[in-house]
C-alpha cells in the first residue's frame, strides 16, 4: 500500500542481505526522465504500462537485487506472478492510520493521492486495500511492519528465504 514504507524496508533488507537495491518509481523516472505525477497525467494505464516494462527489465538483467515497487505494481499485468515466479514477494501490512500519517509526511510523492483531505484520504486508502488486497495476500510473506524492529524484520526475511533455498 501507498506509504508503508517500501522503499525505506527495501534499502534495509537489501543492506541485511548484501544485495542491490532498485526503486521501481525512481528506476522509471530516471529512464523515461519524467516525474511520476508527469507520468500519471498522461494516463494511469500509461504510468501502468511503463511500470511492467521497467519492473521486466530489472527481474531479467538483475540478480542479487531487492526491489521496491509501487503499491499499484503488483496488481497490473500480472506484475505478482511474474514477481514471485523471479524472487521472493513480501507484503508489508501496516494500518490504514499508520499508512495515512506516512503519506500526510510526503504527500507529493503520491500522484493519486496528493489533494485528498483526512476524510478522503481515508476513503481512498480504504477503497485500495479493499481493491488490492487479493493480490497483495499473494505474497510470499507478509509482514506486519507497523512497529517492526530492523532486526527482526531482516530476520524474518532471511529465514523464509533460507527455508526457500532448502526445498
């Protein structure tokens, strides 16, 4: 979901694993040099379209590599099957309150969700996790990561992906 902390989660686990760290939002933008509301005011199916393209290319020419996508990612062109059939998918749970502070903090990083007032913003985040959430359940493995410790969360990833290695 929007403002659960993907991209910081993703830098921390890739730092715990040794591995590479990609944003998928920043990876677009420096290949297509637009900004992402830029993107979006074109079309959300044309933001979409970019997305899968990127988010191919790195799972085909990167190993070794942590990925840190949108919120919306998963849920066009079957991004979640192709993520899970190249790596490990993890699903950070955190609270529609929890999501809502984060987003208020850095409101313009959020194309679709920039103007919202608390109300609508709360609608929104609701409608999304309503919308998403077969999807999202998808995963791998999911993590609560509303009060989660680095530690333990690099812990939890680590072991999954060791029991993953082991069958």
């Amino acid at each position: 979901m929007p403002g659960s902390g993907k991209t910081f989660w993703a830098r921390r686990l890739a730092a715990a694993l040794g591995y590479n760290v990609v944003d998928l939002d920043a990876y677009i933008v420096a290949q297509y040099q637009k900004s992402i509301p830029q993107l979006f005011a074109i079309s959300e199916q044309h933001f979409r379209n970019l997305e899968h393209e990127a988010l191919s290319q790195i799972i085909t020419h990167r190993n070794d590599t942590v990925i840190s996508t949108g919120g919306g990612a998963p849920i066009y062109h079957n991004n979640m099957d192709l993520m899970k059939q190249n790596g490990c998918v993890i699903y950070l749970e955190v609270a529609i309150a929890a999501l809502k502070a984060n987003i208020k903090r850095r409101p313009e990083s959020r194309p679709m969700l920039a103007k919202l007032d608390d109300n609508a913003l709360q609608e929104k985040l609701e409608q999304l996790y309503l919308e998403r959430k077969e999807i999202y359940q998808k995963a791998h493995l999911k993590v609560q990561a509303d009060n989660i410790s680095r530690t333990t969360f690099a812990g939890l990833v680590k072991t999954y992906i060791s029991q993953l290695n082991r069958s």
